[in-house]
C-alpha cells in the first residue's frame, strides 16, 4: 500500500505539467485508489467483510484450493437462487425463452439447453490485451434447476496460469455455448493466446458464441447513457453496486496483492467479477424479452433502435411497428424526421406509396433540419411514376433552394436532374402541342 502511495504522490508531484484533462482522471484514480485501500465498510449486494483484519482468502470469499501440477488455484464458489429478484428482473425467466427466440435476438441456432450456456469473464493484469496481459482470474457462470453457479478460479501467483487454464478446459464438454460480455474482442482471444503460450489447445476456439455487448448496442445505444454493463443494471434493472471498484484499478488492486498477499485488497474484484457475471444473465434475458414484445417500450428511443434492428432483419411488418410507436410518442424533431424517412423507405420497399409520399412530404416541413433524401425521391416519385414532371421539377426547384452551398457534388446532381426534368417536360409539351 506504501509503494502505490509513494507512486502516486510522486505523479501527483508533477501536476503542474499535466494537461487539465489529464489531471482531472488522474485525480479520480487517486481518489478511488485512496478509497479502496481505506478501512470504510463497503455496501454491496452481499455484504463483505472488509472491516475485518486478518482473514484468510477462504474466510473472505467462500471458496476452496484446487491442487494442480502447476501450483493451488483457488476457486471462489456463490449460487443466486434465480427464484429471487435480480433487480427488477426474475432471471428464472430464461427458462421462458426457446431455441427460436435465441435465433431471432443473436443469430445462433442449436440453443436449445438453457443450463448449456456457459458465462464467462475475465479480470486481467492489463486492459489493453496482447501478449503479455494475464487472466488472473477466470470467472464462469451457469445455470442449473434454477440455480446460478458462479465459479472464480484465481491465481495467486503468475506461475499457476497453466494450472488454472487446465481447469477451465475442463469444462470443455459440459456447455455448448459462451455467453460475453465483449468476450469476442477481448476475453476469448485472450484467453486463447494464454493457452497457446502455455502449449495447450485452446479450448474455446470452437465454441458458440454470444456476446452481448452488440445486441445490448444495437437495442439501447439510443436510450441509454452508455452500454457498459453495469448501465444495464442501474437504467435496465434498477440496480446499484454501491463503492464498486472500477475496472480500470483492478489490475493495480492485483499486482499489490502479490507483492504483500492481503487478500482483503482482492476481495473487490471477487465481488465486482461474480456480479459482472450474473447481471450477463440478467442482460441475455432482457434482450430477448425486448426482441420478442411487441408492446411499446418506455423510452421510444429503443422503439426507434428496434424499427432498425428488424428492417436490418427484412422484417418489415416488426418495423413499422415500432417506427409507429416512435412517431405516436414525444421526441425530438430530428429523431422525428429520421424516423419518417426510414419508415418511408420501408414503404417504398413494399410500393405503398402513399404512405411513403405522406411521410416524405411531412420531413420537409420548414421545423425539420434540411435533408435532401424527401425532395429526391418525391421528384424520382412523380417522374417515373406520376409522369409529372411539372411536380417533380417543383420538388427539384425547391431542394435547390433550400441546400447548404458547401454540398457542391449534390448541388450539381439536382442541377442534372432538374435539366433532365425541364428537357422532358418540354418534350411532353412539343408532343401534345404537335397533337393537337
């Protein structure tokens, strides 16, 4: 603890020459450094014991040492009896859900045994992966006759990774699929090339994979602060780690712990790594219970995301939909006309076309921000199949108008469209003049 004190009281000797920005983070990392290694007691779901010295990792965290050929792992051990509320959410609920439903919210067939999931997530000795970065702790989940089981294998020291890296390939042939958080970019390769530099196969090469991260994006990217995971449990489920440690002080929480063996400075990261883990649980059945309502949400702004998910998906009827739901709801003019014109272009995929002509006419209204895409294909509307070309060529005149000057590259596609409209309605009329 002296060490990383000394350290930062030397940076923070130099803040004179820190960029304010710079400063600023640096300042929140001493804060919390400061924090985790204070003596306060600590709320979290479950309480710790933190305010008691002298215990044993066992004492701390419930848990056992495994004997392998390459050193003891300890293995953390904590069951959530799924018939209780996690948050706002029964995660009993997963068993609700079939092998169609993980096919329509994650492109994955062959789910078809919820209890064949395997959750995983890694804690490491750096953030930025490569090779040198280390998993000092493997932590997995699965659920089994509504309970979820959460083992952490942790190495105490660097020189037990093959012995834990045996165990987790253990479990190889007990689950068919891996559930992530990111796990595609980061946990899983990772985890790969430490089997690899430790001259073993990598056990999760072959593995169905679900990583949530997209789905969560694609679904609340609109509507929420941010997609990290524990925003999903305070603006999704209703639920707060109070004096959680952050992520980005794990892997200096670790290090100090192998210099001086207190495990109470670890016992953080058993806690912020187990309910990482259940809140994927969490998190897996709140996607696909939003993929399967088609009630509306209460933010519209995840109506808007899924208007997009299921055009992306062909599904034009789940679309429109949700598009209604956004345009019946208060949100901004922008969303408002964004929302229009995606939802008119459904239209025109079907040929409803006085549906989208309602919708294109109403996104040119004088409150909206300028965007040609409605000017263009009413002109391209009444060209091709009205054969006006007096009302394209309004629709034309009037974008040329409204503009921005900078656009030079459309200004001039509009110019050759409004040439092309005035030579064609000019030959209409010399056509009915000779006629007549």
């Amino acid at each position: 603890m002296n060490s990383i004190r000394n350290r930062l009281n030397q940076l923070y000797n130099k803040a004179d020459q820190t960029p304010p920005e710079k400063l600023e983070q640096s300042l929140q990392i001493r804060r919390e450094l400061e924090r985790l290694y204070s003596k306060e007691k600590v709320k979290y779901f479950a309480k710790t014991k933190l305010e008691q010295d002298n215990l044993t990792l066992p004492e701390l965290v419930r848990g056992s040492w495994i004997n392998t050929n390459f050193g003891d792992i300890f293995r953390g051990e904590y069951e959530f009896d799924m018939t209780n509320l996690y948050g706002n959410l029964n995660l009993n609920k997963i068993y609700n859900y079939n092998s169609t439903d993980f096919q329509t919210a994650f492109n994955i067939d062959g789910i078809t045994n919820q209890e064949k999931l395997l959750f995983i997530d890694t804690e490491t000795t750096g953030l930025a992966g490569g090779s040198g970065t280390v998993a000092f702790m493997i932590g997995v989940g699965w659920i089994q006759q509504n309970v979820f089981h959460v083992h952490q294998y942790f190495i105490t020291e660097l020189s037990h990774e093959e012995g834990m890296l045996e165990l987790i390939g253990n479990l190889k042939n007990k689950f068919d699929c891996l559930v992530s958080y990111n796990g595609k970019s980061y946990d899983i390769p990772l985890l790969n090339t430490r089997f690899i530099m430790n001259r073993l196969s990598p056990v999760f090469s072959d593995f169905s994979h679900i990583d949530l991260l997209h789905p969560t994006r694609s679904l609340w990217k609109y509507s929420m602060t941010n997609c990290k995971l524990k925003t999903v449990e305070c603006e999704l489920l209703d639920l707060f780690r109070e004096e959680d440690i952050p992520g980005e002080l794990i892997p200096q929480v670790y290090f100090d712990y192998l210099k001086d063996g207190n495990p109470q400075k670890i016992e953080r990261i058993f806690y912020h790594n187990r309910f990482d883990i259940i809140t994927m649980l969490a998190n897996l059945i709140l996607i696909m219970k939003s993929y399967q309502s088609v009630l509306p949400e209460k933010n519209p702004l995840t109506e808007y995301a899924k208007g997009k998910i299921f055009y992306r998906k062909n599904n034009f009827k789940r679309s429109i939909t949700h598009y209604k739901y956004v345009l019946d709801s208060d949100i901004s003019d922008t969303r408002r006309q964004k929302t229009m014109l995606e939802l008119a272009e459904i239209y025109k995929k079907e040929k409803n076309y006085p549906e989208a002509i309602i919708l294109w006419k109403s996104a040119i209204n004088e409150t909206y921000p300028f965007f040609l895409e409605p000017f263009i294909e009413l002109a391209k509307y009444y060209e091709h199949y009205e054969k006006n070309y007096q009302i394209a060529l309004d629709f034309v005149n009037l974008a040329e108008e409204k503009i921005p000057a900078r656009r030079a590259k459309d200004i001039q596609n509009i110019e050759n469209r409004k040439n092309r409209l005035i030579s064609k309605s000019q030959k209409l009329k010399n056509k009915r003049q000779t006629v007549d």
